[in-house]
C-alpha cells in the first residue's frame, strides 16, 4: 500500500512540471512571432528611407529650378539699373546720332545761320528731346543718320523684344517645370507618408494578432496541462482505490481462510471418489446425450440403496470429524 502511494505522488509530482514546460513553448512561439514582426519592420523602414530619398533628390530638383528662375531674372539686369528691354547697341546708336546732329550744327554755322535756317530740318527728335537740326535728304522728313538710327533702332527692339520674349517664354516654362516638380514632390510625399501609415498600421495590426493569438496560445496550453493534471489526479485516485480495494480483498480472503471452517465431503462425492473407473465407463456407454453431471446423478440415483446409505454414513462419520478438530482448537 505504501509503494502504491509513492507512485501515485511521484506521477503528480510529475504532472506538475507540465505547465512550466507549456509555458516555455508558449514563450518560444511570441518571440518567434515577434522576430518576424522586427524583420518585417526592418524592410518597411528601409522603404520609408528609399521614400525619404527620393523626396530629397525631388526637392533638389526643385531647387535648382528656383536657382534657374533666379539667374534668368537677374539676366534681365546685366546693366546696374537698366530698365527690361534696353539694349547697350540702341543705347550706343542714339549716342551716335548726338554726335552726328552735333556735327551738322556746326557744319551750319559755317554756311551761315541764314542760310542754314532756310533749309528744311529734320523732323527727328534727339534722344535729348530736342528736334533734330540736320537737313533731309532725297525730299525725305528726316536725315539719314535718323533713318538709319530708326532701323537700327527697330532691329535692336526687335531683338530685345524676341529675347525678352524668349526669356519671358523660358521663365514660365521654369515656373512650370518647378510648380510641377513640386506638386510631384509634394504627392510622393504624401504616398510616402500614406504608405508609412499604412505600414506602421499593418505593423501594429501584425503585432495585436500575434499577442492575441500568443494569449490564446498560452491559455489553451493553461487549460491542457490543467486538464492533464486533474486527469492524472483522478488516475492516481482511481489507482489508489483499486489497490485498496484489491488489499482489501486479499486481507478479506487472507481472513476467511484462517477462520473458514472445514466441511464435510458429500456422499456422491465420497462414491464418484471410489468409482472413477466404473462412473466414466458407464458415462460413455449412455447414448443420451446428456451432459456429464446428469449421467452420473442418474447413475447415483439408480445404485442400491444400502450403496447410498453407507456413503451417507460415511459423510456423516466426517462431518462428526471435522466438528471434534474444531471443537478442540477452539479450546486451544
């Protein structure tokens, strides 16, 4: 009975040990889980800094179109407070023009003031204001150092005016490019930052599920090894009950048969004892087909009756017997 206990002990003793050996598995399958978070984390954070890049070299862009624009605007003065549109060769044409009408003033006063006077002028203006003194030439309004510099004077704004046009042209086609490169710049940031929510969302999403599915993890690794301690708590009990019940029994026989008491042997029994050889003979030879305990009760039943009367003297000489013996150990 003491060996069954111990056993039993020892095999809760052991049941014991389940749940931290649960527990630990549980604990090995989050940090697993948690692993493959990081790793996951890791390469979206990597596409957030390729992100990152790429809006920096798209604000770069941008940057060298505003420097661009800047340097176009700072083309149209070349000339420290030059006006947009002026040109150095009219500037340097209407300077010669001074110093021809400068020439035929004086060319003038040589031929005479009268004379000089008499003569038709030049309906050009100076870049003074001044009307112009000089005299026309082939019945023309004007001299021909004003009709050159009226030609000259159209050619250069011509060009100053296609250049500006140019320059305006290549201004706003800069301002296009820079207002396009930024709204570009500004969308791939937005995705960028989309993107960036969208994973750390997902991230965090990966994260919840693996703690909860963690959690559910270890509870039904809880409520397995809970399980299996109660079941091997009822096997130990269910174990312990039948070796009391089978101590029991063996003490209950050991006690019957130091105190059972002897009985008498029958007296058929005293007769088949006897008559083995002749019984089995006679038991073959019946054609009745009955079994072998009823052959032979019918053969006792037939024998002669002084037959049956000395085996019963004999089974009552017994049983007087065994009463004697017991009588006398019960004395003793």
């Amino acid at each position: 009975m003491n060996t069954t206990t111990n056993t039993t002990a020892n095999t809760c003793d052991d049941w014991k040990t389940l749940p931290t050996s649960a527990h630990n598995e549980a604990l090995e399958a989050i940090a697993k889980e948690v692993d493959e978070i990081r790793e996951e984390n890791i390469h979206l954070h990597g596409l957030l800094d390729q992100r990152t890049a790429e809006i920096q070299d798209l604000q770069r862009m941008v940057q060298e179109r505003d420097a661009t624009i800047h340097s176009y605007e700072n083309t149209n003065l070349y000339m420290g407070g030059v006006p947009l549109g002026t040109d150095i060769l009219m500037q340097e044409c209407e300077e010669a023009i001074l110093a021809d009408n400068g020439a035929a003033e004086e060319s003038a006063l040589a031929l005479g003031a009268e004379e000089w006077a008499s003569k038709t002028h030049c309906k050009g203006i100076t870049i003074n204001g001044t009307p112009c003194t000089r005299c026309p030439k082939d019945g023309s309004d004007f001299c021909g150092h004003h009709t050159k510099a009226k030609t000259a004077i159209r050619v250069v704004k011509k060009k100053a005016s296609t250049e500006a046009a140019a320059l305006v042209k290549a201004k706003k086609q800069a301002e296009r490019d820079a207002k396009k490169a930024h709204k570009e710049a500004e969308k791939a940031k937005k995705q960028a930052e989309r993107d960036a929510i969208k994973a750390k969302k997902e991230v965090e999403k990966a994260e919840l599920k693996a703690k909860k599915e963690a959690e559910r993890a270890l509870k039904k690794a809880e409520r397995d090894a809970n399980k299996a301690v109660k079941e091997a708590e009822k096997a130990a009990e269910r174990a312990l009950k039948k070796a009391n019940k089978v101590e029991l029994k063996a003490s209950d026989e050991d006690t019957a048969k130091k105190t059972a008491t002897k009985r008498p042997t029958p007296p058929m029994a005293l007769w088949q004892r006897d008559n083995k050889e002749s019984i089995s003979a006679q038991v073959k030879a019946d054609t009745s087909g009955d079994r072998y305990m009823v052959i032979v009760g019918r053969i006792w039943k037939n024998l002669e009756e002084d037959v049956q009367l000395r085996y019963k003297e004999l089974s009552k000489t017994e049983k007087k017997t065994i009463a004697a013996v017991t009588a006398t150990s019960a004395t003793a």
